[in-house]
C-alpha cells in the first residue's frame, strides 16, 4: 500500500543557479522569500545557492516563478 503514490516537487539545477548573478548586491536568493511554506533555505549565508526541502514542498511554484535564471524547475516521482 501506497500512501501517496505521486509527489511533485521544486528541484534546483545547481548548473544553471548562480547567485552573483542574479542577486549581485545582496547575494540573497529571490526564490528563498518567494517561498510561503518556507522549505527553500541560503543555509550556507548570502551568496550560496539555496536547497530545497523537497520533503516539505508543496509544489506550489512559487519559487520557480521567482527564480529569474530558470534554475528551479517542478520533479515528479512516482506513477
């Protein structure tokens, strides 16, 4: 038995993420306040590319519509 047999969810692709790019006076990720259930985090300090806690999201989009290099992008797993 499944209990969720679906899960969608933000991925960061750290290829395409680079912060002094698009956050050079601050180093804050846009996506990081974008975030209303708060599971996107710059853990490392300004300047560092977020991480997601994909476990805790809610695949809402929010952070991918704020991310302004296309970085993040929806993962689905599952049938």
């Amino acid at each position: 038995m499944s209990l969720q047999s679906k899960k969608s969810f933000a991925a960061i692709d750290y290829q395409r993420c680079d912060i002094k790019t698009c956050a050079p006076e601050k180093g804050l990720c846009p996506a990081v306040p974008a975030c209303a259930h708060k599971v996107i985090k710059q853990l490392d300090g300004v300047f560092e590319s977020p991480i997601i806690f994909q476990d805790m999201c809610m695949g809402c989009w929010d952070c991918i519509d704020a991310c302004p290099l296309d970085a993040i992008g929806m993962t689905h797993i599952g049938a």
